[in-house]
C-alpha cells in the first residue's frame, strides 16, 4: 500500500466525526481488506501528510552537512541552521500554516467554488480501490471538503 493509505489507516483511528455524520455517508472501499474511508479521513490524511512533509524537509535542512547539491537547498539549510530554537519553531509554524493554507485552496477548487479558469469547470475527485470499490470524495451532496477542513484540529 501506498503512503497515503496508511495514513488514511491512522486517521480514521483518530477522527471523531461531527454531529450527524455517521462515518458511512459517501464511503467506499480504499483497500484490498475492504476497510471504508471517506471525505473527513481523506482530508485528515492529507492535512497530516502536509504537516509532516514540512516538518520532514526542515529536519532535513536543519540537519544537513553537505556542501554538495543543489544551490537553493545549501543556502536554505545555512540559514535555518543560523537560526536559534525559538525562531526555527516560529519557521516551522509559518511553513505549516503556508502549507496547509495552500491545501485548503486545493480544496475549494475541488469543492467548485473557486474557478481555474474563465471557463466553469466541475472538478470530481474519485477514488477507486484495487478491490473495485469506488466513490467520489467531493460529492455534490455530502460535506465541503474545505468545511472538513476547518473542522480538523
């Protein structure tokens, strides 16, 4: 299984669904055991995956010692390690709102509330297991993806 299969796995163990969403409402089978998940875990999973990928590469470049590679990275990583604690947790806090304010942009526009082009465009998101299960994560019907969103801590 992929990286974001296990942490969907992990998310749905922690999620508590809000008042009058039962877990079950717009499912589908993601994995060969036929376990669900639906949009409040696949919001939470990538929500997750973004707060770790930020803090991935700052550790990274917090930590890094070579002076080969590629340029941007080498003065990246000499300027977080000029940095005392307390302003490289201010760093890691700003990289983790950029992020996940990026990723609620990506939200919205697969919620159809924000256009890409002049043209109207309808995004669907569809997932579809290896065991033939399928469902469309930002159904028309169900929750925002963007009000998930906000309503993850």
């Amino acid at each position: 299984m992929s990286l974001i299969f296990d942490i969907l796995e992990e998310a749905r163990d922690r999620i508590t669904p809000p008042p009058g969403h039962d877990g079950r409402d717009g499912v589908f089978d993601c994995t060969s055991e036929g376990s669900a998940v639906d949009a409040y875990e696949f919001v939470a999973a990538l929500k997750k995956s973004v707060r770790e990928g930020v803090d991935h590469e700052v550790d990274l470049l917090e930590t890094r010692d070579s002076p080969r590679g590629p340029v941007h990275l080498i003065r990246f990583a000499n300027w977080i390690q000029g940095l005392s604690a307390a302003d490289r947790e201010v760093l890691r806090e700003l990289l983790h709102f950029t992020a996940e304010g990026s990723l609620f942009l990506v939200l919205t526009l697969l919620d159809n509330l924000v256009d890409l082009t002049a043209e109207r465009v309808r995004f669907e998101l569809w997932a579809i297991a290896e065991n033939g299960g399928r469902g469309q994560i930002n159904d028309p019907d169900g929750d925002m993806l963007c009000d998930i969103f906000n309503g993850l801590g």
